[in-house]
C-alpha cells in the first residue's frame, strides 16, 4: 500500500475517533462538503491541507503514520524453520528481541559484540523472514503484528521451557523491581473464568504500556519478563495420596 494511502486512511480512522464527519470537516476548512469527499476519494492532499487537517485533529505526521502502520497486515507467526534459525544463532535471536522492544540500531551495535557489518546481515535475514522491513540507512520497521505468536511447541517455545523459564525462576524475587505471586485455592469453572480475563487485562496493559514507552531512550527502560498462567493442576505428590490412585496401584500390585 502507498505511503500516501496509508496516510489518508488513517486521517479517516483519526476523524472517526475523534467524532469528526466530512460536513464538519468541511466546515472548519472552509470548504465544501463535496469536495472534501473529493479529497479522501482520490487521495489528493496538498502539504497545507494535510497541515490544517491535523492541527484540527491535534495529531502531528509521526502519530498519522504510527495509526497507518497499525492498519497494515502484520505478521502473526513465522515457519519452524524461521524459528530454529533464530535459536541456532544467539546473535540472531538478540538483535530480534531487541528490535521488537523498540531498540535503535546503532543502541544493539553499541551494546552488544556485534560489528557494523554482521549488523546488516542479520538486519536481512530479519527481513526475509518478514519480522522486520529494512530501510535505507539502517532503518528498522516492526511487521509483526500485537497478536503474534510462536507456534505451539515449536523451536521458540521448546527453547522457553528449556532455559528461559529455568533461569527466570531461578531467583529469590526479593532484588528491588521484583515480584512473584503464586496463589493456591479452589475456584469453580466461573471463577477461573473471571480470573483468566483479569489476566488478559494484565496482558493488555504490558502491551499497552511497552508501546507508550517505545520512544524513550533505551537507557532508560530496563529488560523486563511477566509471566502469567493459570490451569487446572494437582501436585503430583498430592496425586499419589488420593484413594483412587491407592486402589489403582493395589489393582496393578
């Protein structure tokens, strides 16, 4: 899609948010309502429209191109093989992780062994799985979409469970920042439920929170992991206690 189309369409979702039709539009231009239309149709703003269009919308160029880009397909998953090549290669794996936290290029090469070269390279094959749309000069656009997932049981997740996991846990959570919560209880189906959307909410709010922050200089946000789960589990030392798995085991004895 055309940059200039992109733009058009998210001045039309900007106007729709904002309560603004294309009469009232019309209005505060100065202009007919017909021609307004016009405008939208064909696509056709001049440098000064554009300029009063978001003084109105009290929007600069930046916030119209972060609406566009949100309304692009983006990228919901990447093959198994793109993902055992991210695990394969731990400088592949860091310079993605990096760029979706919203990293600077020239803020990976400075923080991590990685030449200007080697740089490009990996910022290319990011592009070709299509995690990434590399720019002139370096430059680095996100097409992954909000929903993005790794695939069930994949490269990723085996990878998460095998050391990610491990070395998170791995800790006191008492260093300043830190928390863990785990709760025992008994809940009806209705009550997971409610408590599995308080969670989402949770879940919402981290992304929310990441995106609003994306701007502000690397040095001043800080690597963090949130982990949340929920399930129907029994310890197994608990298991082997119930009647049911005594009259089991006397059956197999």
């Amino acid at each position: 899609m055309a940059r200039s189309k992109q733009i058009v369409d998210a001045i039309k979702v900007t106007l729709k948010q904002q309560g603004f039709t294309y009469r009232a539009l019309a209005e505060k231009l100065d202009v007919s309502e017909s021609t307004v239309k016009q405008m939208f149709a064909n696509s056709n703003f001049s440098l000064n429209r554009l300029d009063a269009i978001c003084e109105l919308l009290k929007v600069d160029i930046n916030a119209l191109l972060e609406v566009s880009e949100s309304l692009e397909d983006r990228v919901t998953s990447i093959s198994l093989e793109q993902e055992q090549a991210l695990i394969e290669d731990p400088k592949l794996l860091v310079v993605a992780y990096c760029l979706v936290n919203h990293w600077k290029v020239e803020e990976i090469v400075m923080r991590y062994d990685i030449g200007d070269t080697e740089i490009i390279t990996l910022l290319a094959r990011l592009d070709k799985m299509r995690l990434i749309e590399l720019q002139p000069n370096n430059r680095v656009r996100l097409l992954m979409a909000n929903n993005f997932s790794w695939n069930p049981n994949g490269p990723i997740e085996k990878y998460f469970r095998s050391t990610i996991q491990t070395e998170f846990f791995n800790t006191s959570f008492e260093e300043s920042g830190a928390l863990r919560v785990v709760k025992n209880g008994v809940l009806t189906s209705k009550g997971q439920a409610d408590l599995r959307n308080r969670l989402k909410m949770i879940d919402s709010l981290f992304d929310e929170l990441s995106e609003q922050e994306r701007k502000i200089p690397i040095s001043e946000r800080h690597g963090v992991t949130m982990i949340l789960a929920i399930r129907n589990w029994h310890l197994s030392a608990f298991s082997d206690l119930e009647r049911d798995q005594k009259v089991t085991k006397s059956k197999l004895t």
